[in-house]
C-alpha cells in the first residue's frame, strides 16, 4: 500500500491507525450525509440540475437513503484518484471500486485469483510470457469499449511516468527488469516498452524481463486499474505514441487530469465530488450486474466524536472510529452495531528518522537547541537513542488493550522469511541515555534539540506513540523537546514534504516478503528513500533474496533474517506494535464479516447489502 501507506474503507483498523477524539456535534455530519445521499439517489435515477451535478429532494430524512446506499465516514484526505499514482490505502480502496485490474483476490485468499478484467489467462513455461484473455463486451463509464488497447495503454502509462511514489514499479520491476524510468536508467528505450506490453487481436501479451512468481499478484494492486486511452488522451493525458513519450518519462500524475475527471469500468461512477464528499452511483451498464449497493457516499469527518455519534445512530455504515478502546466501550453490543473481531493484520507501522533533511522547512533552526541538524539521525546511537525509550509494553496496553502483537522488524511474522528468534525491541531508558549521550560526539546532549514529529491527522494511536516517546526522551535532558506535528495525509505523504521523522506504514499489495523489506530497508525503497538510507550491506541482502524466492526460499528466509537483525543493531525505525483487527460497523450491512474481506484488497462494495439485523 500500501506505499500503500494509509487506510482502508473498509476494514479501517486492518490498514490504518484512526481519528483523534475531539468534541463536537454531529448535526452537520448527519445533514451533509443526507444530502450526499440523495444526491447519490438522485444521480442514480438520472436526475441532474442544469449544471449536471444530482438534484437532491427537497427533503431527506436519515443519511441512509433506503436499504440501497452506503456510507463512510473517514478522517483523511484523498492524495489522488489517478490509478497511475495511486500508492497509498485511502485512494487504493476508492480506486479499486471504480476502476478494475485484470484479476483481483477473492475473499479469503491470498494465493488465488479471480477474473476481472482477464477472463482467464496462461504462462509460457519458462515463466517469462504471460497471455490474458480479455473480457468482451465491457464498457468504460465515458460509454467508450473497453478493448486490449486500453490495457496495453494503461501499463505502457506506467512504465513510462513510473515516479518512485506510485506504485508503477510493481510492473516495471518484472516488465523492464528495473523499478527506474527511463529518466533514471537510461538503457529504458521506448522499443522496450514496447515489447514489454503488447496485443493480438483482444489477447494481452506481457513479455516479462525475467519470471516473476508474483506477477498476478503485482496485477491485482488497484495501480495497474485499467484506464480509458480515448478519455484519457481527450482530457490531455498522454496519447500512447512513441513520439510524445519522453515528454511524459517521471510525470508526476497525482494532479493529472484523470485525477478529477474519471473512466473506468468499475462497478461505481463517480458522480460528485465537493465539500470533503465523494458520491458514487452504480454503472447500469456494469459487465458484471448492477450491484445491490446502488449509492455510495465517502466523506471526510476529522472529528472523531462525530463519526462514533453517526454510526451509532445509522447516520453512517462505516466509520473511522478509533483504537479497540472506543469499540469496545463506546460501540460493542449497542443498539443496531456489530463488531467483527481477530482480524489479521498485515500492515506494517513505524516511526522513520529521516537521516538527510537538509531540504527539509521542518527542522526548526536547522541546528541544535531550538531544531535539528539535517544529519541529526544520520548518527547511530541518535537514533538507538530513539529506539531504545520507546515504551512498547505501555503503548500496547494503553492502545490496544494488550490486543497487539510485538515485531521484531517491519514484516508480518505470517510470512516466510520472519525470524522468530530475533528479539523484539525493548524499552531500556539507562541504553537510551547512552547512546543519546554518545550522539553526534556529544554535541547532541550538550546542545539539547527540538524535533518535530509528523503523523496523519485523525490516528489517535500514531499520536499516541509520538506521545509517549515524547515523554520519555525530554525526560532524559531537559534540553530535549519533542513537537508532535498533525498534517493532512496528502501532505505526510507528499514529495515536497521531508520530516525528521515521521509516521511510516505500509500495507503490502501482495504478500511476498520483498513487498515488506525493500520498501523500508532498501535505499530505494519507497521509504528507505525517503529515510535517505544507504546501507549497502541491506540493499545487498535483499537484491539477493529477491533472485532466490522462488528456487532457494530458505536462503531467501535466511538473508532477510540478516537484513531484520541489522536493521534493528541500526535502529532505523522504531518498530510500532500492531493492534489485532477490529471493525465495527451497522448490522443491517452484509458481507462485512471475518471471512468475507481480503486481508490485502479488503471489501468490494459490490459484494455488500442490506437487510435485516444480521
């Protein structure tokens, strides 16, 4: 995500970290659903208003128009709904009910696939062909047909623009034999791409550089969602020609014109989008039926006290509402709500220190006593220092109710390659005071430091782990303040914005260990990046492991439990605990239960409805 960093529509816990309590009423939340309810209802029933947006009726009573529309409550901002950018939960789990990837995961599953896009498909026996059949008869939401040309435009798109912070590398990597664009490797030609991607007649071919176990699984991440190449090209996105595709090599997509204007063949159009609220209706003309769900309304409610008040009182179906502490004692056996509980969780946090920030605007003075050097986590025994006073034990209590697990490095101990003999990091504050004394020659220590501290606006636990590592570092030195800094996920996640340290997740789009480590722990991983890592013992390792998976998966195992270790000698991260997964939604919505979800893609509202309690 995974990154798919952020969270999830569905499972909100599954993937994400949730709001911060704050009092306010939720007479505007109900009022705002209502209306984006109907407009929802109203859409559907092919009734605008002159400027072609839905008619809402006069009046409407309950957010839930009928037993027929869905609604979300959720803390965060949407980063982009451009499939070519997105790289993060909360636009993933929009996209993927919009737009469709050739195969996706069934519920339950993380080893299977199931048709989408792709009616069937077959691989050559050297592993390096892959052929799809396609669907016939799909239509895009423009009303253009949906044909292999659209596919092959689609991963061309992404093997082109391919910036580092969306998730094109999950195709370049096996297509190209690289995770770089041509801007950055420059032996990436256009024939090659072109060879890479190609189509007889309604039969896809993907050409691989080597063969790669994980290639339908790559396919299944919301990023490879098939787009319109005539809409796309009519909006002036790129034409799919060689001769304009160097002006297109590393374009940042995430303001695209697809980004507000969309195409996509998914059961759901977008028919609405103002005032933090996002209104789908269902495509009549969906390949695979009309679903039961015909509107659904997502909304964006920072205040968590008013998300926990609408879900009690059916004003939302799902809503972002906060640690296990609130479900269990402000939601659990309440009238009209239903709690699903030990959910898997596969995601993956951590607090990262950035050890280059001399580009940053967040470090204060940029200097000791009222900032941060830019090499301020550059050092060893500064960031061991960090490590080490963190309260693992308090945060799990506190949090989770002791209803988390302990890791030992950022991958979920459930896949091949987790050392289970590796210790778990440990609060040792007499550690910590000498490593921080040791620091930076003890200029650190003399000196003092303020740091900032970003997470993303309405997740209550990250707050909550910044917090307590606040409290036990300036409890070391009197000279050492910690700020935590609450930003809007757009931002956390952006490009332009570089942190000291920061929050850091990843929720994998497919279950392979490379999928875990190489994001973190390699120096062009997607947070190893932004980290400015540059362990080459690491990038080693894992360059190794990636080439073994699949004839060697014990040496494989064996090297990524080498990176785990010195991973934690280096302290570079501090390793979050994960809470057990926990949902609370109404009663009268089904297809929300433990076997219904995918612990990687989560719920396709297409698969929900209503009824009676369940």
């Amino acid at each position: 995500m995974t990154p798919r960093t952020g969270i999830s529509l569905t499972l909100l816990l599954l993937l994400s970290a949730c709001a911060a309590p704050q009092e306010a009423t939720s007479s505007a939340t109900t009022g705002a659903a209502s209306s984006s309810a109907a407009s929802a209802a109203a859409t559907s029933a092919g009734t605008t208003n002159a400027s072609g947006s839905a008619a809402a009726p006069a009046a409407t009573s309950g957010s839930q128009a009928g037993s027929d529309t869905l609604v979300l409550m959720e803390a965060a901002d949407i980063p982009t709904l451009d499939p070519g950018a997105v790289f993060d939960g909360v636009s993933s789990r929009l996209v993927q009910n919009t737009y469709e990837t050739l195969v996706a995961y069934p519920a339950g599953s993380l080893t299977d696939y199931e048709p989408l896009l792709a009616e069937s498909w077959t691989v050559s026996d050297d592993g390096k062909q892959y052929r799809f059949k396609l669907r016939p008869e799909v239509k895009f939401h423009s009303g253009n047909p949906f044909s292999c040309a659209d596919v092959e435009y689609t991963f061309e798109r992404n093997l082109v623009t391919n910036l580092p912070s969306s998730g094109a590398w999950y195709i370049s990597e096996p297509l190209l034999g690289t995770r770089d664009n041509a801007e950055a490797d420059p032996s990436i030609t256009w024939e090659r791409i072109d060879k890479a991607v190609e189509c007889e007649g309604n039969e896809l071919v993907l050409n691989l550089a080597r063969p790669e176990p994980y290639l339908l699984a790559r396919l299944t991440y919301p990023g490879q969602a098939i787009v319109d190449k005539q809409y796309a090209a009519s909006l002036g996105e790129w034409d799919g020609t060689e001769a304009t595709w160097k002006d297109w090599v590393g374009k940042d997509l995430s303001e695209s014109a697809l980004n507000g204007k969309y195409s996509g063949t998914g059961p759901y159009r977008i028919v609405n989008s103002e005032n933090d609220t996002l209104t789908f209706a269902s495509f009549a003309d969906y390949w695979g039926g009309e679903p039961a769900i015909k509107n659904v309304v997502r909304r964006k409610v920072p205040e968590q006290a008013s998300r926990i008040e609408a879900l009690l009182k059916g004003d939302t179906d799902i809503a972002e509402v906060g640690s296990r502490e609130v479900i269990e004692t402000q939601l659990a056996n309440q009238p009209g709500i239903q709690v699903v509980d030990d959910l898997p969780n596969l995601v993956s946090y951590a607090l990262a220190m950035n050890q280059d920030t001399s580009k940053s605007q967040n470090t204060g003075s940029g200097t000791w006593g009222d900032g941060v050097p830019a090499n301020f986590f550059a050092d060893r025994d500064m960031r061991l220092c960090f490590t080490k006073a963190f309260d693992y034990d308090t945060y799990i209590e506190q949090i989770f109710l002791g209803k988390a697990e302990r890791r030992n490095t950022l991958m979920p101990p459930q896949l091949a390659g987790y050392d289970q003999n590796l210790a778990n990091p440990s609060l040792n504050l007499d550690e910590a005071t000498e490593h921080c004394k040791a620091a930076h020659g003890g200029e650190a220590w003399e000196k003092g430091f303020t740091l900032n501290v970003a997470y993303r606006e309405g997740t209550p636990q990250i707050q909550a782990a910044v917090e307590i590592l606040k409290s036990n570092i300036e409890a070391m030195n009197p000279k050492f303040k910690v700020n935590p800094v609450e930003k809007q996920w757009s931002e956390l996640i952006s490009a332009a914005n570089i942190e000291p340290m920061a929050y850091a997740s990843w929720g994998s789009g497919y279950a392979d260990p490379d999928n875990y480590f190489r994001p973190f722990y390699h120096s062009q991983g997607y947070h190893g990046l932004k980290s400015h890592m540059n362990d080459k013992q690491l990038d080693q390792w894992i360059d190794e492991a990636r080439l073994v998976t699949g004839t060697n998966p014990e040496q494989a195992a064996a090297l990524y439990g080498q990176v785990a270790k010195r991973a934690a000698d280096e302290g570079y991260y501090i390793v979050l605990p994960i809470g057990v997964g926990i949902q609370a939604y109404r009663d009268n919505l089904q297809g929300v239960g433990a076997n219904d979800y995918n612990v990687i893609s989560g719920l396709f509202w297409k698969r929900l409805s209503k009824g009676g309690t369940q």
